[in-house]
C-alpha cells in the first residue's frame, strides 16, 4: 500500500546529557547524506529512533547497502506500512510473525501519534492476543513473555500508516560520523591500515589518509591507485576524506645512505610519522592512525614500536594492536577493501630491506642513527613533494578531485614547525 520505511535505532549509551542534540544532530545529517540519490519522503524522528520513509520508486537493496554503512546505526528494520485499523494491524502482525521461529514472544506498541484511538497497552494486547489464537491455532506451541522474549512484533503508531516489524538487523554500530575529532591515517596499500582506519571511523573519526610511495616502480605498478582506491572505499564512513600522496624513494636513499642497516625500516616508519604529523597539524587533527599489529613483523615488535614512536610528538593509535590477520582479513572482505589491498602493488618499504632487521631497538639507538641525517629538511621534501587527492560522497557516488601540490613551498615551512 504504500513504500518501504526503515526504522533505524541508536545505542542509548551514547546519549549523554547535553551531548544528545549533537550526537543525534550528526546521525541525522548522515542518514540524510547517505541516502542522498535515493527518493526520501522524509526521515522522523519520534524519540529515540528514526523513522526513514522512502519515496516513489526507492530501491530498498541499495537503501540498506547505504544503511549499512553508516557509524551510530545500532539495527535496523524493514517495517510494513499498514492502514490505520487494528484488524489490518494484526494481519500485518501476523505476516510478520509467521515465517519467524521462536517459543516466547511479545508485542511492544509505540505511539507518537496520540491521535490514533488505541492505547499502547490495548494495541498491545489486541495485537499479542490474536498472534497468540493464531499461532496455536497452527500448532505451534508458544508462549506471551514480556521480558526477554524471543521475538518481538514492533508496531510504531506515526502519523500516516502504521508500522510493524519483527526483525531486526544489526547495523554497523559505533557512533555517528564526524563527532570524535580529526585524526591522521598512515594508510599503505595493504589489509592492515584500511581496516584500522575503518575501525576509527566507526568510532567518530574523521580521518585524513597519508600515502608513501615509491617512483622506482614500473609503470602501473605504484601503489598510489591502491592507496586511491582505498581511500575511495573508506570515504562513505565521512563522506569527505583527503588522501595526501608522498612520493618516498629519495627520503629512502637518504635513510639508506646515511644509517646503519638494521635500523632502516624502522627509520622509515619515524620518517613516515613525522611527515603525517605535519600534514595532521596542517588539518588540526590531534593524533595518528597505524595499522600495526603486535609481532606481526620485525618492525611490530613492542620494543620497535615504542622506540619508533619516540619520534612522533601526537599520540599514535593502533587499533589493531591485539587482532591476529585473520581477524583483519575477515573485516578487510566485509568492509570491500580486501579486493584493492589484493592487487599487486609496488610497496616502498621491502626497498633495500636489511638482510637482518633490528628486533629490539631503543628510542636512543635510532636517534643516534639519525644523527648523520637533516630530519627536518628530509620532513619538509616529504610535505613539499606530496599531492593531495580529495573525495567526496555525494549522490550515492564517490567523486575525487584531480591531485594537486599541497602547499607553496613557502607555507610548507610553517606547516612544519
Ligand atoms: P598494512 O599494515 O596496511 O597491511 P603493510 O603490512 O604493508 O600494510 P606494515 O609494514 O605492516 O605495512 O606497516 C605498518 C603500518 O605502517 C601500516 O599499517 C601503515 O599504517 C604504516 N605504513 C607502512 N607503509 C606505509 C606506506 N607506504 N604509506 C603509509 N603508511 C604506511
Ligand atoms: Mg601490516
């Protein structure tokens, strides 16, 4: 009778206080940006849910992909729009219920449309009753229990049709987009650092990517279109996402040049974390992002970590620390990076990779390491090389900006310092 509405819930916990209005101000834009293309009549908002009706000619699929990818959703559900009648509310009820296996049951009424002449407890046990006569009716032997029931019919009283739903699917959960802060995402080619940027995300970050890429590869082989392609996955998370490109084989020779063997990666890995650093302070973000995972290589190992980040001056975050690759991998194929991070790319740092890695370095060690090195002009070749890629979500589509030079070479000066 009339079109698809989903009805989205929120986790309450993040519903502090005075932090409501923001929180839930920020879903709501997302929700309305995400469906963006898709015909909307309009999105509700009675209490502690929205309610998303979808226009003329809507495609529910590609309402629900889009859904499914927004931070904040706790679950959702497809509900039926039914006539504002109780006999055409337990017929819905009942073909909601039906296909669905359970032993205990309950119905819950909400009404935010006072107008409708059934109380929330009537509805209920109108509703709960007839279900009831019915099942048994079938043979099914099931039971009334309000409290954790194994199924439960939903039924919205909005103004309009009714709405009854059964099940609900989770959502992506975590919290909505943009209202965590800015952070910079060290972002490879590989599993590890799209899936850490994903999980920051989910949390309310708002993330600018920092590529490092190597110009020794041959043509088609550099890992700036994975990085790109990446970037372009993770971008409906925020809806906007920088990618700074940072062309890294000569700051590698430099390294090469002038430090001793063992060290070189991890020489790399400081050089790369100062370099964000600038580009983090350049967007007023207050940490970074790794996709490190505790051990997995040589450069991982916690004594590495520690002594590699000495160097940085903001905090790094790995949010990967504790999950094995499996784990990683599992979450690279639902999130749909996996498939870019599989293409074969040219990745910088095996270059001129030590035939023995240092396993236990000290902050002091590769300091001193770095002693022969300009670190400063070597940070400053980095930010003034680099290009930045920008994209956006729009219209259910992710469009990217041509990449231009980030900085005039004297603004690249004061970014740094
Ligand atoms: P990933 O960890 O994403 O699978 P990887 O295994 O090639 O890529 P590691 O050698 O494990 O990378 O590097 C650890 C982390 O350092 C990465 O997760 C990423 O955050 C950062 N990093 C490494 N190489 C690059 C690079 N070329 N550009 C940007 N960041 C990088
Ligand atoms: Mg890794």
């Amino acid at each position: 009778m009339s079109n698809p509405v989903i009805v989205v819930h929120y986790h309450e916990l993040w519903l502090k206080g005075r932090n409501r209005r923001f929180f839930l101000g920020k879903l709501f834009t997302a929700l309305r940006q995400s469906f963006q293309g898709i015909p909307v009549e309009r999105i509700e908002q009675p209490g502690d849910r929205f309610i998303v009706r979808l226009g003329d000619g809507a495609p529910l699929d590609e309402a629900i992909k889009r859904l499914e990818r927004i931070p904040g959703v706790a679950y959702y559900a497809v509900a039926r729009p039914v006539e504002r009648n109780m006999e055409a509310l337990c017929a819905a009820a009942w073909d909601e219920i039906e296909p669905v296996r359970f032993e205990a049951f309950a119905v819950r009424a909400k009404r935010s449309d006072k107008t409708f002449p059934h109380s929330t407890m009537e509805i209920e046990s109108v509703v709960g009753r007839s279900l009831l006569d019915k099942l048994r009716e079938r043979g099914r032997d099931v039971h009334v229990r309000l409290k954790d029931p194994d199924v439960t019919c939903h039924i919205e009283v909005t103004p309009g049709p009714l709405l009854v739903y059964a099940r609900k699917i989770p959502g992506m959960g975590g919290l909505p987009a943009n209202t965590a802060g800015r952070m910079t995402c060290l972002l490879s080619g590989g599993y590890d650092s799209a899936v850490a940027a994903y999980h920051m995300m989910k949390r309310g970050a708002h993330l600018s990517f920092v590529h490092f890429y190597g110009t020794g590869a041959q043509p088609g082989e550099s890992s700036l279109h994975v990085a790109s392609g990446l970037a372009r996955t993770l971008t409906p998370y925020q809806f906007r996402a920088k990618l700074y490109r940072v062309p890294f084989e000569a700051i590698q020779r430099e390294i090469v040049r002038a430090a001793p063997e063992g060290v070189r990666i991890l020489l790399y890995r400081r050089m790369m974390l100062r370099i964000a650093e600038a580009f983090a302070r350049r967007d007023r973000a207050l940490a970074l992002v790794t996709g490190d995972s505790l051990g997995q290589v040589a450069s991982q190992t916690l004594r590495n970590l520690v002594a590699v980040d000495a160097a940085a001056r903001m905090p790094v975050f790995r949010p990967l620390i504790g999950t094995d690759k499996m784990e990683i991998i599992a979450t690279a194929k639902k999130i749909g990076t996996y498939e870019i991070s599989s293409e074969p790319f040219h990745d910088c740092c095996p270059v001129f990779m030590p035939r023995t890695p240092e396993l236990s370095a000290r902050p002091q060690e590769l300091d001193e390491a770095e002693a022969n090195l300009d670190v400063a002009s070597l940070i400053t070749q980095g930010v003034q090389g680099a290009t930045l890629e920008k994209f956006a979500f729009t219209g259910g589509r992710v469009e990217a900006t041509e990449p231009k030079s980030v900085l005039p070479a004297d603004q690249s000066h004061a970014a740094i310092a």
